[in-house]
C-alpha cells in the first residue's frame, strides 16, 4: 500500500513539471509571436502637402496636443526644420480655431486657420513666399476675412520678410491690419458693390496687398460677376495686369469667362496675361477663340493676336 502511495505520488509530481514545462514554452511563444509581428509593423509615410520647385518638401501635421508642426525638407542639401505652433496660444479675432488648412503654390503656401464663433466665421491666412536673395521661407502677408449675417470684412497686411524660422503664428504688432473691403447691410436689403474694390484700387499705388487670390477670391464668391459689374471686372482685370500681377488677372479673367463664355474682350486679355508669363501655347488657344468669337460678331482683332498664333 506504501509503495502504490509513493507511486501515485511521484506520477503527480511528473505530470507537475510536465504541465509547467508546456505553459513555459507556450508563454515563450506567444511572447516571441508578439515581437515579430511588432517587428512588421510599419509605421505610415508621412506624404508632403507641398514640393516646391526647388526640391523643398513641406509636412503639415496637428498632433495631440493641439499643435500644428510644420517640417521643411530640402532635398538637395539635405536642410531640414521644423516649427511648432501651440494653436491653443494663438490669439486672432474669436479665439476659437476649429481647423487648419494649407494652401500650395509653386514656390509659396499658405496657412489658413479657421475660426467659428455661432453665426460668425473668421478665416485667418499667413502667406509665405520663396525670398529670391536668402532662398527661404518667408512670412510675408497676413489676411484676415470674417463673414457675419451682417456682411463680410477683408483685412491685410504687407510684412518685412520675417524669416520662417522665427514663425510662431503669433502676429503680437502686426495685428493692425489694413482694411481692404467692408461691407455691412444684408439684413437692411443691400448687396455688396465691386465698384468700392475698383475705387480702391485704381488709386492705389501699391497693389501687391489688393492682387492676392485670397482677396479676389472671397471679392468674387461674395459679388458674382453679372451684366452690371462685367465692365468693372474686367476694368480691374486690366490694371493688375499692367502692374504685372498676370497670374491674378488670368484669376480673374477666368471667372469671367466662366459666367460669359462670349465674352471675346477677356480671350485676348487673358491670351496677353499668359504670353506675358511665358505660356504661349495657352496664350494661343484664347487667342485662336477670340478670333473665332469676333470673326463671328464681325469685331477687331488686334494685330498682336494674329503676330503671336503664327
């Protein structure tokens, strides 16, 4: 009977360490399976929002903590940066941010913060360009537009070139900005008048803050253009083009053929604003559908027209 018991005692103690064994080298392999599969993990490229001609790459990112990083990567010599904005810290016109954009151009972009306040929607946007000495970034224009039920606001400022490295998106002194339309009078019946941006501009004798996209843009989303204002569209067409904003008059000249297909005056003017630029394959496709527009209307051709699609 002893004998059995110490039998039956060390068959108990076997299959103890038997048992320990296979949960020690069960353990080791889940943990061994969790380390490989880790290991392919990969984590997601981060895809640039813009390239510049340069070989600039720029990253825009918002991370947790409600910052805004801004990564600035120069392919060919291999400079890098990097800019934190807290958008907790910023301080514009409601202090509520409640999203960020950016807007890319061939060498320049644009941030815009958008803030929303009930009824009231303020857009804040920082321009920077490719400063042609340094070959930096610069911070070089700020515009602010706030729309109300009431009407709408457009505000800008022209900077001194204040280098990217030192951006925080605080514009501390340069808050005081400079209005460039208001409108106020939705609610008594009244619409807004693109002849007050036309008045302005014609006298101004700096027109870089006015020729923006920025400024066009929200000017033409706010007054479409009609039969009434087409003339003074087109007036404005003209003097940003003499003063060499091209790529803001063809904007513009866009839109209006756009909502007048016939209208034979914008082909040319926007068939000038491309040559001038050094685009002269589409310079020559307006001008051949201006000639086909007056030759139907039986109206003069300019002679550089038919100089130029030769």
């Amino acid at each position: 009977m002893k004998t059995y018991k110490n039998l039956v005692l060390l068959l108990l103690i076997l299959l103890f360490f038997s048992c320990k064994n296979i949960d020690n080298k069960d353990s080791s392999r889940i943990l061994e399976s969790t380390i490989k599969n880790t290991s392919k993990i990969e984590l997601p490229q981060l895809i640039p929002n813009c390239v510049f001609k340069d070989g600039t790459e720029l990253f825009v990112k918002t991370s947790i903590q409600n910052e805004l990083l801004v990564s600035l990567n120069n392919v060919d010599n291999l400079s890098k940066s990097q800019l934190k904005i807290n958008l907790n810290e910023l301080d514009f016109i409601n202090n509520e941010i409640s999203n960020t954009k950016i807007e890319c151009n061939e060498n320049s972009f644009v941030l815009k913060y958008i803030e929303q306040l009930g009824n009231n929607y303020s857009n804040t946007y920082h321009v920077f360009n490719l400063d042609e000495k340094t070959k930096k970034q610069i911070w070089s224009k700020i515009y602010r537009i706030e729309n109300t039920r009431q009407g709408f606001e457009i505000y800008g400022k022209l900077l001194k070139h204040i280098n990217i490295s030192s951006y925080d998106g605080n514009e501390n002194n340069e808050a005081d900005l400079f209005s460039i339309y208001l409108f106020n009078g939705y609610q008594d019946g009244k619409e807004p008048q693109i002849s007050t941006f036309y008045d302005t501009i014609k006298s101004s004798e700096n027109l870089a803050l006015f020729c923006d996209k920025i400024v066009l843009t929200s000017l033409i989303k706010n007054i479409p253009i009609d039969k009434k204002n087409l003339s003074q569209f087109n007036a404005i067409s003209h003097i940003i083009q003499k003063e060499g904003f091209n790529k803001e008059a063809i904007f513009i000249l866009e839109n209006i053929i756009k909502a007048f297909p016939k209208s034979e005056e914008a082909y040319v003017k926007i068939g000038d604003a491309y040559w001038e630029i050094g685009d002269q394959e589409r310079a020559k496709k307006f001008y051949n559908s201006h000639i086909e527009l007056s030759n139907n209307e039986n109206k003069k051709i300019p002679q550089r027209v038919f100089t130029r699609t030769k």
